[in-house]
C-alpha cells in the first residue's frame, strides 16, 4: 500500500499527457477543484477543461507537488457520466456531473478513493492585479526617445542565423535561422550540394538546444513556457521520424552523454520515478527504448552527479550526504561500487575525463583542489587512491577544462582558465600550430571552437571580443584556408561599441575583487556618466567574465557606464574567496559591490549622483538588497526575477532542488539558528520596505520554478501599500528569464524607459511617492 502511496505521488509531481474529449456538455468546461485523502495526507487536485472550435482538451494540476498544466490521455461523458483515463500510471476518475459538482471516485493500482470536485475560476500565477497595464508600460517605453544609433532590437533581436555545426562526417552543417515570427527552426545544408532542409520547426514553444548524434540524426531541447522540465527530441536531418524520447511531462530531462561510438544511443537524466532525484537512462534515439541504467532511491544520501566513460559506462557517481557532504564511489570493478573519497562540497574533486590513452583502467583527469586553493588538474589513480602528475595549474585562477583528441589517441592539446579573459594553453604540436595560425589571423580577438568533424580536418571558429557579437569562421585544415560563415551581429559595428575594461580593487577588509567596467565614449573623453551597476546571478560559483555584452552595449550607447563586481563567493578565484562569501550574501557580499561603486567613482569614470542597479535573480536580490543597504547610493533599481524574502524563497524550491536545502543554508542562512533567523530578517528586502525610497522596477516571468512569481509579488505589494509607484511586468509564458524574443525586446524598451525617467540626462523630478 505504502509503496502505491508513493508512486501516486510521483507521478504527480512528474506526469504531463494530452487530453482530448469528446461529448462534453458545455457546462463541462471550466475548473475543478478538489482533494484526495490518501492514508490521512491530502492532495489537492485541479482539473482545467477547454473548448476551442468544438474541441475540448484538459490540463491538471497538483498544487501540493508544484506540478500545473499536466494533460491526460483520455475523457468521455456518457449522459453525465465523465470518465478520465491516464492509462500509463494505473488511474481512473469516474465521476457523475450534476451542475457545477463533479461526485465520483478515484481508482489508481487497485485502489479506490473518493474524490469530489467543485467548479471554480481558473487562476494563474500570483496575482494580475499587481500587474502594470500594457498602457503603463508603453509610457515607461516612450520615455526612452533619444535621437541614438542604436535601438534595442539591434542589441537583442536574435541574430537571423546561429548555432552552426557540422555533422561529425563534414558532409552537412546545420544552423538555426529565423522567421518573420521570430520563430528559430534548425536548418541542414548539404556542403557539397548546397541543398537545404529544415530539420527541426520551432512552433509555440523555445527549441532551448540541439546538437548532433550521429551523422543521420539530430537530438533538441524543449520544455513549457519556461518551467524547465524539459524534453529530449529526436529528428532524421531532413526532419523526418520525430520523436520525444522523454515523454514523461512534468518531468526534467538532462541531457548527459553522447556515445560516439554507439550512434543509436544517447544518456540522459531524469527525475522520473522521483521528482526530488535524477536517475541515468540509456535512449535509444531510433526507437524510442529507453533502459534505466542506475536507480537513485536513497533520498537521505541521493546521487548528484554520474560519470560515464566512451562507451556509455557508469564508471562513478557522487553522493550527497547530510546535504552538505559529498562522496565519490568508484567502480573498482564493473558494476561494484565503492566510496573512495569523503569530500565536503567546499571540495573540488572531479572526474574531468577517464584516460584512454593508456591500457590501465584507473586513470582519470580530475580537477581538484584538495591540496591547493585554486582548482588544478591532476592524473589520479581512482583504483589505488594515488596521485599519478599535477597536469596542470595557475596561481591566480581556477583551472576550468582540457581538451583531448579522440583521433590522435587521446592526446591532450589544451588547457584552460578564465583569467581577466578567457585564456587556452596549447600543449600538443598539432594544437599549438592550430593556436598559432587562430591567434595570428584574429588579433586582440578570443577565440572559441565551436565545433569540428571527427576527422579533424574542419574547424568551426568562433570570433569575438568585448566589441564583437561574434563571426562564424570554418577553416579547413588542408588548405589551410578561413572562410567567414556568419556575422551574428552586422548591424553593431565594432567602432561604435564601448570598451570593457578589467578592474581590480581591494575591499574594506582587505580582499582583492576583480570586475569590470564598460565605458561609453563620454567616459573615455573625460566626462563623469551614469552608472549601472550589474550584480551577478548564483550566487555561488558564478562570475563575470569579459566579452562582448549586450545589455552593457546598450547602457552605453545611452550614454551609461556599467559596473560588474565578482564579489567574494564569485567562482574561478579558488576555494578561501569563494568561501568567504558564505553566510554573507545581503552583507560582506554587498560591500564588495558598494566598495566597486567607490572605486571607480574615484578613477574619475561615473557621476555619484547617477548610480542605479540592475541584476537578474541573485542579481535581482542585490538590486532590492541594495535599495534597502544603502538607500542614498543609487537613484533607482531594476528587479528581474529576484529574491525578496529568503525565508518564501526556501519553502517554494522546485522538486529537484529539496536534496539541497540544507546545501542552501550553508550559503545563505539557516533560520533554525536564532542568529542566523535574525540575520535573515535584516537582510531580506521585504521586512526593510521602509528604508526603500528610490524608484523600483520589478520584472518576473510567471512560470519561474526558481524564483517563484511570489518573490515578486510580495516586494511589489508592499511598496504600493506604502503608496510607491512600482510598474511590475509579468510574461505569463516564460520562466526564470525571459526566452522568447519579444518579451526579451519589451523588457529592455521598458527599462531604457525607466532609467530615462531616473537617471538619465532628462531625469524626471517626479517623486515616487503619488
């Protein structure tokens, strides 16, 4: 019973099926609400009936499982008996309707529950009526009226083509090109031919990526208006035999590994059995046959990570244990494992690649920093627990990758680190002439390899810089020939975009914080501008990097300068300045940020009387953090999907995120510690409205499983309780971000319009409080 118990509620976290009806009454139509009582736990449900030209369909949703929009296979109503079927999972509701009630019982493997069910008003996420009009937002967007170069669809209208590669046999390339609907289908040309057939049609949803499986089939991304449970596709090149290899809704599918030497089989991911785990699967991209290659059932110490080698072996995995703790189990024979290293997740200490070029089984290349502060790369023998070489390290900077050549038996060609810039150390012969001839045709440029044929003998070469969006390149080895393939970007000319400039400053207590700080033209000419200061996302491990920025381009072609601090916690700076960010998120990480402003208002560079901040996520949180810190040092603040009450932000994570709570409060806080509960009141924006007296911006899609829509509501609530203007754009079909292209324009039309009105050159006087 207790095991039908459980299966019950997974597949109500994690199932999503199409239902059609046929024969419903118009009254059938609507929302009904009602709860399971399941030995002693409720379970609400909903279900969502729609007509359209005759046709009905329904959706259902879990509330309790943070699961909404779940379709299912079947319906009939027969006099005013209503039968829904979801044969997959065992379930059947049988209902009778009499007017706005629904009286019946749910059956489900064996078991009978009664279940009734009330007619209701369908209700979206969070509450509309906070939500600013399509009137007032078109005012904040004609205050951005400015005879400049540039507008916003040049910075953010998706390039007409992208994500160029090749088939592993050279034979075709493929790219994504856009439609007058802003629609981005895949494309595949035959190089030798020229012909071209689209393999893939972007429809409502977002293709969020594909990629190449062997030289016959193509695999792609897609999930549901941005709430990430995303699915595997599979597609011929001519755009024939689709097919879900996923077809499990509600829940996320990761893609994993592609097995070059098995061409019909790919692993991924998912949180199918439970939607807090991920378990890897072995899918056949053909068919559709997928195998379960490991189960993931202990949920006080769940696997995190899998490691596979070439030919599709599970050779390790890491644990998480106490939420906190890591360890690493190791296959010393196949199928057998066992722990071989106890680590804290402060601790580096990763498979980067097996070592096939050497006969001994055992050999891996890890990125470690076990015993040295930065990330290296080291030779280990998982086997006998011993380190082989130290590869490879920098003193500054956490190494972040290798590459290899499959082709050359798996010689190492290069290493990499993000430094101020992104840097690549040649090591093989081949690769280092390869490096020379890239650097030496593209100067003062950074180069990436976007892709290349399994023979070696064609390169896609990205080409970009802090100015340069970004040109396609291939070149062919043989002739020794570059060919530009595709300007992402035409219509941003590099002598028109601003300059980048790496910054290094110490912080009040004595650290050393690396950022960046974008300048328009003014700056460079002796003028003191605005200035936009940017707070990353995470926000641990993450870090701002140096290239080219749209949102920082377009500050500055309105005449702002843009300021981005990786303040301690950032990554790729070692473990001792990562971990001193911990349990100061909202405080010392904040100081870094205020002491970044300091430092470049004293090189002369930005006006102290025009500082606003802007940020996405943990960004959004140190923009709302930031107006309530320090409410004199900026004029005016951008919300995008951020946190507003640490308490609320813990409670609404998504399924996959709860092994990871007790991670969370490690970073953040803890509120089962007085101190640390009193901390997070100080520092949570929402119980600091009254210190808020700049103007706000607040910006959320409504599908965020992340940061859930209510974040956002309650920030925006509170201000206009307190009287504040606040104008709150919601995107009722994107998630934790915004995907689509429109929305994306409208937002930053918007926001040019709002820093018009609040920190721009024709700066509005109105006082915020109406």
């Amino acid at each position: 019973m207790q095991l039908r118990f459980q299966f019950f509620k997974q597949f109500l976290g994690i199932a999503f099926f199409f239902l059609s009806f046929q024969g419903f009454a118009q009254d059938a139509t609507g929302n009904w609400k009602g709860t399971l009582n399941v030995q002693g736990t409720e379970i609400p449900l909903v279900f969502n009936i729609e007509e359209a030209d005759g046709q009905y369909s329904a959706t259902m949703d879990s509330p309790s499982q943070g699961a909404t929009g779940i379709p299912m296979d079947e319906a009939s109503l027969s006099g005013s008996e209503l039968t829904i079927v979801f044969k997959q999972a065992g379930i059947k509701y049988v209902a009778t309707l009499e007017g706005n009630t629904l009286k019946g019982t749910f059956y489900q493997a064996g078991m009978e529950f009664p279940l009734s069910m009330e007619k209701s008003e369908k209700t979206i996420p969070g509450n509309p009526e906070l939500v600013s009009s399509d009137e007032e937002l078109e005012k904040l967007v004609s205050l951005d009226a400015g005879d400049y170069k540039y507008s916003v669809e040049d910075y953010f209208a998706r390039p007409k083509a992208s994500s160029f590669q090749f088939s592993p046999d050279g034979k075709y390339m493929s790219y994504r090109e856009k439609d007058e609907n802003l629609k981005r289908h895949v494309y595949v040309r035959n190089i030798a031919t020229g012909e071209v057939k689209q393999a893939i049609e972007e429809k409502e949803e977002l293709i969020r990526g594909y990629g190449w499986v062997n030289n016959e089939r193509m695999v792609y991304l897609m999930d549901q208006g941005g709430d990430e449970n995303y699915h595997v596709y599979a597609v011929n090149i001519d755009g024939t035999d689709q097919r879900d290899l996923t077809p499990f809704d509600g829940v996320q599918a990761q893609f994993s590994d592609l097995l070059k030497d098995d061409k019909d089989h790919i692993i991924v991911n998912m949180n199918k059995n439970n939607p807090q785990v991920f378990e890897p699967y072995k899918v056949n991209v053909v068919t559709g046959d997928i195998e379960q290659l490991y189960s993931n059932e202990d949920l006080s110490s769940p696997i995190i990570g899998y490691s596979f080698d070439k030919d599709g072996n599970l050779r390790a995995f890491v644990r998480l244990r106490d939420g906190v703790e890591t360890d690493l189990y190791y296959a010393i024979e196949p199928g057998k494992f066992e722990r071989i290293k106890e680590l804290n997740w402060k601790d580096s200490f990763g498979i980067l690649q097996f070592n096939y070029a050497t006969e001994y089984p055992h050999d891996a290349y890890m990125v470690s920093n076990l015993e040295n502060d930065k990330a290296e790369i080291i030779l280990y023998d998982l086997k006998n627990g011993k380190i082989l070489e130290k590869v490879f390290s920098n003193d500054k900077y956490d190494v972040s990758g290798m590459t290899t050549s499959r082709k050359r038996n798996w010689e190492i060609d290069s290493f990499q680190y993000e430094g101020e810039k992104q840097e690549i150390v040649p090591v093989s012969k081949y690769y280092k002439k390869l490096h020379k001839r890239i650097t030496s045709r593209f100067k003062g440029k950074q180069y990436g390899i976007a892709d290349f044929t399994d023979d070696e003998s064609k390169y896609l070469i990205y080409i970009t810089s802090d100015k340069l969006f970004g040109i396609y390149y291939s070149y062919d080895v043989k002739s020794d020939e570059f060919k530009e393939l595709y300007n992402m970007m035409p219509q941003l000319k590099e002598e028109d975009m601003a300059e980048m400039r790496p910054i290094t400053f110490t912080s009040r207590d004595g650290l050393t914080i690396h950022g960046y700080i974008t300048l328009p033209k003014a700056a460079l000419q002796g003028q003191k501008v605005p200035v936009i200061v940017n707070p990353h996302g995470g926000p641990q491990g993450i870090r701002d990097s140096w290239g080219f920025n749209p949102e920082a381009q377009l500050f500055a072609s309105r005449g702002y300068a843009t300021l981005q601090v990786n303040f301690r916690i950032s990554g790729g700076y070692g473990k001792k300045f990562l971990t001193s960010g911990l349990k100061q998120i909202g405080r010392k990480a904040m100081d870094d940020v205020e002491d970044g402003v300091k430092y470049v208002i004293e090189q002369g560079w930005v006006n102290p009387e025009k500082v606003a901040i802007y940020g996405g996520s943990h960004g959004g949180y140190a923009v709302l953090r930031g107006l309530t810190k320090t409410p004199d040092l900026y004029n005016c603040g951008v919300d995008y999907v951020g946190v507003s009450n640490i308490f609320t932000f813990m409670k609404s994570f998504p399924p996959y995120w709860k092994p990871y709570l007790k991670l969370a409060k490690e970073i953040w806080y803890d509120e089962d510690i007085p101190e640390e509960k009193a901390i997070m009141e100080e520092v949570s924006p929402v119980f600091q409205i009254d210190k808020i007296k700049k103007p706000l911006f607040v910006v959320q899609g409504a599908n965020d499983p992340r940061v859930n829509i209510d974040e956002s509501d309650q920030i925006v609530s509170a201000l206009r309780n307190k009287g504040f203007d606040v104008p709150y754009m919601v995107k009722y079909d994107e998630g934790h971000g915004f995907g689509k292209e429109e929305n994306r324009i409208h937002l930053y039309k918007a926001m040019m319009g709002f820093y018009a009105k609040h920190l721009g050159d024709k700066e509005l006087k109105k006082p915020i409080l109406d």
